[in-house]
C-alpha cells in the first residue's frame, strides 16, 4: 500500500473524512509491506500484511465481497487486455487513482500503474474464506502502483468521496451504484464488462454519460459539472 494513500481513505465504520494514520512495520519504496491502518476517531484498525489493506473480514463483507467465485486472473491477463482497459479508463500516461474490482481485472493492475506517472491502481480482492491471505503480490507491482484492498463492505467503500480517476468492475454489479458515484470524481470514468440488461437501466438512470458501449463493456463518463460530497 502507498504510504500516501492513507490520506484519502476514511473509514468505512464511523464514514469521518478524516483519512486513516498508518503505522508501518516494513516498507518498500515507501510502500507499506507490513503495518496496520488506524482511524483517529472511532480507533479501529486495519492491518496490512503482505502489501494488502484487510478491511472487514466477517461472513456478510466476505459474502458480499466483488469478484468472489471468479476465474483465476493469471489465466486472462494479458498486455493488450491491460493496455484496452486503460485507455476505456481514461487513465494512459497520467497521474490518478483507480479501482478494479475483483481478481480478473486486477490482474491487469501492474501494467496499468506503470503506464502513468504516480497512477495508483486499488485493486479489491475477494477474501479466500478460510482466513488465509490472499496470493502474494510481487513487491515490484506494489513498487509500480497497485494497493490491494480485501474484504471491504460494499455498503460503504472506504475511499474519500471525490477521489477516484476510473472505476472498472465486471458484471454483474455487485456494488451500489451510489457508492461509485460517491467516489469517483467529475470526469471518471466507469467501465463495466458484460453489463446486464438490468445494470444498463439502472447506469442509463446514473450521472454517468454513455461514452462508448458494445456488445463486451460500457463506458461512461461522470459529468464535469457534478460536485462531490
């Protein structure tokens, strides 16, 4: 996890924008290997082992975690793939922040963080259930940009509102679209593979704005003019 990161995730208990202290215990290239994330107000903590922020790791979060039950991601990683999704991202030779949710299209996340200047690409990973770790990320992806996030609640993600560059997911969408909207900021995008016909009514009644869409992904677009909580 970026070190710096901290300062635009909150709390997904208390919901303060107040950001979370770490406490690092290892670190590389001012990235936390082993620590821990603590909120100043209402004192939970986080840890963080092997690179990844452990967020809520009881039965309803592990359930309800996006991605679970997914092909393994190595199988379908691929550089074109990776380079396809940055550029619907928006995200190609930039700095920024962008979340891929679930193990298939996090498998894309190193290459995408290398593509820009400080792009930190916050993959959310599915808790394995048997209370074991998630498979180890190389410490030069973590160098490179990707800050694995397990087992936050969906109900309340825990990034500062307004923070997000692009947002990918697969369908179907296991999030709220209000929590999306919520983080991400004027001019994010937000891609969906494979959209349902249910998701396109419930992304065509969004503020986001089709931008581009076929028969594998849609594309939209947060309106310039929206202000951010």
């Amino acid at each position: 996890m970026f070190l710096e990161l901290a300062e635009v995730l909150d709390c997904p208990d208390c919901g303060a924008s107040a950001g979370l202290v770490a406490f690092v215990e290892r670190a590389e290239s001012r990235r936390v290997v082993e620590g821990r994330l603590g909120c100043p107000l209402c004192e939970i903590e986080v840890p963080i082992r092997r690179g990844t922020m452990r967020f809520d790791l009881s039965d309803v979060a592990r359930r309800a975690t996006p991605g679970a039950g997914t092909a393994d991601p190595a199988r379908e990683a691929s550089p074109e793939a990776a380079m396809r999704l940055a550029a619907l991202l928006g995200v190609s030779d930039r700095a920024g922040m962008v979340v891929l949710l679930g193990p298939r299209l996090a498998a894309h996340a190193a290459a995408i963080a290398r593509l820009g200047d400080r792009l930190e690409a916050i993959v959310w990973l599915p808790d394995p259930g048997d209370g074991s770790p998630p498979a180890t990320m190389a410490v030069e992806d973590l160098v490179a940009g990707v800050d694995p996030l397990l087992g936050a609640a969906p109900r309340r993600w825990p990034i500062r509102s307004g923070a997000l560059h692009g947002i990918a997911l697969a369908a179907p969408m296991a999030l709220q679209l209000s929590e999306i909207t919520r983080c991400a900021r004027p001019g994010a995008r937000l891609v969906v593979e494979a959209p349902t016909p249910a998701d396109l009514d419930s992304l065509a009644a969004s503020e986001f704005a089709e931008i581009a869409s076929d028969a594998t992904v849609w594309v939209g677009e947060r309106s310039q003019g929206v202000a951010t909580a």
